[in-house]
C-alpha cells in the first residue's frame, strides 16, 4: 500500500512514530549508527534510509540530503526541523499530535452526530451515501468523511451476521434474549435480584397489497412498575403466512429461556436471576402458541372452562357463572375440544404457569373490543343491531360537536385529540381509551338514554380502578360490577353480541391480581415498536435481512433506546421568569414547566396546571397551578396553586366518583397555597360539563 492511500492524520502519525523510532537509535547508539545504515520501512514514512551521516528524503520531487552531526542533540534538533517542515510542507496544516488529535476527535463526534441522526430520522443508506458524497468531493473539512453509509453506520454485511434459517414456509433470525437483557440492561444497577421479563408475539402484515409479514419475538423488561425498559428484538419471521409450527417458532427462544432460568444471566451489577413474567398477545396470537382453539371456537377461552352457545349465526358466551382453568389442568390435556394441536413448547420454561402467565390484554379485547362494538352498536354499524340501542343522527352530531369541544382541554399526556364519532372505525386504542375513562362520560350525558349511560358508566368506573395503582381495596367490588356489565349487556344490545371480547371483562381482575394495574401487562409498548420495525423496511427485497442490518444500527446509534431507564423519576425545571406570584417564604428561582415521573406541568397552559388528590391526609383537593418555585423553609421547590372550592360527585352510582378522584369542580378560591413538588399529587385534566357551567376533573391514570 503507497502513502498516497494513507488519510492526512494516519500519515502524520506514522512519520511521528517512524522518526521517534529513529530519534532513540541515534541518541542511545550514536557511535554505532556512525557510517552505518539504518532501514525505514518505505511504505510508512519519507525518509527512506541514513547513509554515511546523510538522510535521503523522497518526499519531495527531487531527493534532498542534509548533514546529520554526530552529537546527539543535534541529530534531535534535526530531525524534529525536518519532520516539522515535512508535515507542514505536504499537508499544509499543523503538526502538533495535541492538535491532530483533536481534530481526528471532532471528525469523530461530527460523524457519530451525523450517524444518530441518520437512524433517528431514519434516511436511507440510498440518500445518506449522496450526502456523504457530496461532502467528501466539495469541501477539504470533509475529506475524511467516508463516502458510503454504511461505512458510516458501521453496517454488517457478513454471512455469520446475517444468518437466517429455513422454518418453513419463510425464514427466522433470531436476534438473542441474553444478548437483548445485556444490550438494554447496559452498566445499570439493578436492586432486584430477578430480572423479570415480558414477551410480546403478534402477527405484523408488511403490505396491503401482499402477503409478505413478520412475526416478531418482541421482549422488555420490568424494571419497576414506573420504569420500563425499551423493546427489544428476540425472534423475527418472515414468510407469506405465519409459521406453520408454533413449537418450531418458539424453540430458539425456550432453548435460551431454560439456559437462563437455570444458569442466570451475568451482567455488570452482578449474576441476577431471570423470571418470565408474562407472555403478553392478542387472542388470535395467544391461541396459536400455546396451541388452542381460535377465539371464534366454542370452547376457546383460555381462562375458565365455558363452552359458548351459536346465536344468529355467532359464537357468543352469555354463561358469567365460570369454573377457572388450572396450569394442570393444561399440562394433562383435560379439555380436548381447547387443546388441539401437540402440547406447546412453552411448558418447557422453569416456572411457566400456562394459565397465569398469559393475561388478557385490555388492549385488544377492552378497548378495540368492547368500546368501539358499544360505540358501533349505537352507530348501527354492526349488522342486526337492536333499535333500541341506535343513536339518532340528531344525537350522533350532539356527541361529534361535544367531542370537538374539549379539544382546548386536552393535556400534553394524550397524542392524539378527540375526533368525530362517525370516525370510529380509524379509532386508535389510544383514542378509545380516552373515551372510556374521561371524555365518553361527559358528552355522553344527557344524551344517550339512562340505561345505556349507566351501563356505559359501569364499564368507565370498572377500568377507571384497573388501570390504577390506587384501588386495590376495590377489586372485589370491580369483580361483580364486571359481572353485572356483562350480563346487563345481553339485555341491552342481545346475547348474541357477547362476544369472546366481552365474555373476557370477566377475567380482568384476575389479571389486576396478578400483575397490578393492567398497563403492566399490556401490549400497548410492543404494539408501539411495530411500527419502528415496519419502517425498517425499505423494499420489497429480503426485508428479513434488512431488518436485521437496521435493527443493528438502531442498537448502536440510536440514543434514545434506553433514555427512560435513566431520566423517568429525574425531575427538570425549566423555563425560568420572575413574574410571580410569590407567598410567604417562597422566592424566585421561579420556573414555568415542571416534568418529572412522566408527568409535565406548565403554568403557562391552562390544560397543564391542574393537579390533584388527596395531599397529607386530607379530603380531595383540585388545584391549578400558577407558578413553580423555591420555598427557604422547606428548602425545596413548591407549587403555588389556587384550588376549587366547590368539588362534587360527578356520579354516584354505580359508585361515588369522589372515591376515585373524579368530581365536579367550580369557584377558584383567591387565596394561594403551597404544595411540595414531591407530594403525593397526580396531574389532571379538567373538561367542560355540557349540562352546566361547572368542570369535571379526572386523574390521568397513565402518568
């Protein structure tokens, strides 16, 4: 390799080392480097040999020869004058190592920049290489720039990198579970002896025109209830149809699985423990890898032994009188008509409970499930729903226009604002939960008949305690209003109309049981990354395989990936002013924005300066924050907050909102008072209430 294909920083520390090199022979062996020759490798430096005290230098057009004396402190002086002139003579710039140094270390950062955002924004490798190009070609600052994006992505290309095996009628990779843990976990110290992990497997349809899917094994982990780890890649297929054997699918993942339950896993803070905590799926994916009937079967559901009955030309299952399955109960194949395929793979894993281990996700089976068929049946968008439960267009506009109202009103905590009702079938999970716990309660009112409200209401208090931390005492009560919705259902809209989503309301507070609020166990994250691994790819060819490179990138360059393990409970205030108000005690720095756990509070919205609950002890209280700043007697930072004076029950029946935080408030009181940032609040969101001029506040549950 010549010289000329050396960078500018590579050559000049090459000469550096070369001439140290030749600096110590002369210095230490000065009387026999006298009238002798000393090599220097060609290919590494300029200088190309010493003769008779002479050195021959072909750095420039015509060879140059200058005298070397034979004191060794000359020879030093020399050859660092020369080494000097060469570098400054050839490249024009400075030679100092400090400052090459430097410099290697700012194209460094520029390039790691340049990478973060390529994968944050996602570019293609098509655009990337022609931005490179052009800085490279353009501009003397850039000529160390690769020219190619994945130089600069550090792409894997290898044949061992991007394996993939035949599982018939497509192709695996599998990424690691070990590896997943360690990559996530990273230099975090872990209190917990046992690392407890969630798997999420769903099907992910990659075009509407083709039959081309993944199957992903998706992973987190369960730090602590507040803390989430990121999703992580385990498994992925692909193929035209889903894999045909589950157990096939699945052995990659129970083979580590059983290594890991016995063995442990070994990461910086020490040798932990691992745990499966919970397979979390939709119906149709849990049926097909613990090997059972599809939710449209008779005898399909995977939590009690209930055979469902065929009504106008459905399955439903109106039976609330239920006798539970049990993890032996699967393992002997008691129930042929459930269990129809080989015994699952899964029961392979240490500690595995086939029944517990396997929650209904509220996700699927409560909000796209029972909330928009509500919502459809009072649209009359499903086929033969009863007269009695169809709304009138007159009434349909009524709740449309209330839903659009409350839009000025709607947090920073919520992505999307409410939307039309005719618009529910583009509904996102996300938008029905927001209509089950706060906004359907309110336009609702006075608008569809008493019945059909209370019953709506009963399902609204049901998931109102689930999805929260707060309401343990309450979960026999919940137990029995479940019990009640579902049979006050099939009286209002039909039996036929209970389907397997509605029939599984009877075993959400099991799962409450379980695992705690059902946001703990709910595939609301996983769904969340399939939209990250669908835009991994870019064309129609080998997508596996693209996955695979882009998936590697996004581990190493995505800065982002573990952020919320190490910033959720940090608190930040930002935004300082001196406006005020202060009270007594209280002076600046004063700050407009609070966040911290999740939760983000501005002054200078109105939507986001609400808080609540019961503080110290007392009955509930319902603020509005109106500044954020330090207390001398506390030594700490306070809220200074005016609260409603009026706070009533918003309902009391089918129990008193004021238990659950929800109420009716009015009259802001003039006086301030002071809350401690780190009290025991929750944040709010105030609506309109359309019937009269008073607001209903609710706690956002999921903050």
């Amino acid at each position: 390799m010549t010289s000329n294909t050396f960078s500018k920083s590579t050559k000049r520390r090459l000469i550096r080392e070369e001439v140290d090199d030749l600096v110590f022979v002369i210095a230490n062996n000065n009387s026999e480097c006298e009238n002798s020759a000393v090599y220097v490798d060609e290919s590494t430096s300029p200088i190309t040999y010493v003769e008779n005290n002479k050195v021959l230098s072909e750095t420039t057009a015509e060879k140059e020869y200058f005298e070397i004396p034979t004191n060794s402190g000359s020879v030093i002086d020399n050859l660092n004058v020369y080494v000097e002139n060469s570098l400054n003579s050839e490249d024009n710039i400075i030679s100092s190592s400090e400052s090459d140094s430097s410099g290697d270390n700012l194209i460094d950062n520029i390039l790691n920049k340049l990478s973060n955002w390529a994968v944050k924004h996602k570019i293609t490798n098509v655009a990337l290489s022609d931005l490179l190009k052009v800085l490279h070609y353009n501009h003397k600052c850039f000529h160390d720039f690769p020219i190619d994006a994945r130089t600069l992505l550090q792409t894997k290309t290898s044949k061992q990198s991007l394996e993939v095996m035949e599982m018939y009628p497509g192709l695996y990779h599998h990424f690691g579970l070990e590896k997943g843990i360690k990559n996530t976990i990273g230099n975090l110290i872990l209190q917990n002896e046992t690392v407890k992990i969630l798997l999420g497997i769903d099907g992910l349809p990659l075009a509407k025109s083709s039959a081309s899917q993944f199957w992903p094994i998706l992973c987190y982990i369960d730090i602590q209830h507040i803390i989430k780890s990121p999703v992580f890649l385990v498994g992925l297929y692909w193929g035209k149809q889903k894999p045909k054997n589950s157990n096939n699918f699945l052995s990659e993942l129970v083979k580590e699985l059983k290594e890991l339950c016995f063995n442990g896993i070994y990461l910086p803070c020490g040798k932990r423990n691992i745990e499966v905590h919970a397979f979390c799926c939709d119906m149709p994916a849990r049926s097909y890898i613990l090997g059972t009937k599809g939710h449209g079967g008779f005898s399909s559901c995977t939590k009690c032994i209930t055979t469902g009955v065929y009504l106008e030309r459905r399955v439903c299952f109106p039976e609330v009188n239920i006798t539970k399955r049990t993890h032996e109960q699967f393992l002997n194949k008691d129930d042929d008509d459930y269990q129809i395929g080989d015994m699952s793979i899964l029961t392979e894993i240490p500690g595995i409970n086939m029944v517990d281990k396997f929650p209904n996700d509220y996700m699927h089976c409560v909000l796209l499930g029972c909330v928009r068929k509500i919502i459809l049946l009072w649209l009359g968008n499903i086929k033969n729903a009863p007269l009695s439960a169809r709304l009138q267009s007159r009434k349909v506009n009524d709740i449309t226009v209330r839903l659009l109202q409350l839009r000025s009103s709607i947090t920073s905590d919520f992505a999307r604002f409410p939307r039309e009702l005719n618009e529910v079938m583009r509904y996102k999970a996300t938008e029905f939960r927001f209509f089950i716990l706060y906004s359907g309660p309110v336009v609702l009112k006075s608008i569809i008949s008493k019945p059909f409200y209370s019953h709506f209401l009963c399902l609204h208090v049901s998931m109102t305690i689930l999805l929260s931390h707060r309401h343990d005492q309450l979960i026999d009560f919940t137990n029995n209003l479940l019990i009640y919705f579902v049979q006050k259902f099939g009286e209002l809209y039909g039996h036929e109309f209970i389907s397997h989503n509605i029939h599984s309301l009877l075993h959400l507070c099991d799962d409450y049981k379980n695992y705690g609020p059902l946001d703990n166990c709910s595939c609301f994250p996983f769904e969340n990354f399939m939209q990250v691994l669908k835009k991994m790819v870019r064309s129609n060819a080998k997508p596996l395989e693209q996955v695979i490179k882009r998936y590697e990138e996004y581990l190493t360059f995505n800065k982002s990936h573990n952020k919320n393990l190490l910033i959720t409970c940090n608190r930040d205030f930002r935004k300082p002013h001196t406006d005020g108000p202060l009270i007594q005690d209280c002076s600046s720095p004063q700050f407009k924005i609070y966040s911290g756990n999740n939760v983000l509070i501005n002054i200078k919205s109105s939507a986001n300066s609400f808080i609540g609950g019961c503080i110290n002890g007392s009955d509930l209280l319902i603020m509005k924050v109106l500044n954020i700043c330090y207390n001398s007697v506390k030594k700490k930072n306070v809220f200074i907050c005016k609260k409603f004076n009026t706070i009533e029950p918003f309902y009391l029946k089918p129990i008193n909102s004021i238990i659950l935080g929800i109420a009716c408030v009015s009259n802001l009181l003039e006086d301030y008072i002071c809350i401690d940032v780190d009290g025991n609040w929750k944040k709010y969101i105030v609506l309109n209430n359309f019937d009269n001029n008073k607001q209903v506040a609710f706690p956002i549950l999921h903050c």
